[in-house]
C-alpha cells in the first residue's frame, strides 16, 4: 500500500503550527507513521502490538 493510498492523520495534541507533528494511519496490517514536516519521507510501519507497547511506554513518561 502507498502512502497515497492511506488517511493519514495528526494528534489531537499536535499544535496548529505544523511543527514537531507525526501522522499516523491504520490499516489492518500495521499503525504507519510519518513526519508531518516531510511527507515524501519513507514512514514507519509498526504492529499493533508493537504501536500499544510504545505508548504504554510514551504515557509512563
């Protein structure tokens, strides 16, 4: 799947100047994530279980 294919979306806690963002989209394979700054940028791909493991981690900071 390209990345053009996928809804790509920002944090609720994103600020509204664009900066320091990721988006992030869901697929039933994986959560992908990318730099908002950069979206030509190759994105990450992550399990579910890989993505609940690192906010678990993020919201014990």
């Amino acid at each position: 799947m390209s990345t053009t294919e996928l809804t790509w979306f920002k944090s609720s806690y994103s600020g509204s100047q664009g900066d320091d963002c990721v988006e992030v989209a869901v697929t039933e394979q994986a959560i992908h994530v990318r730099d908002s700054k950069d979206v030509t940028c190759p994105h990450l791909a992550v399990t579910f279980g890989g993505w609940t493991r690192f906010v678990q981690y993020v919201a014990r900071g």
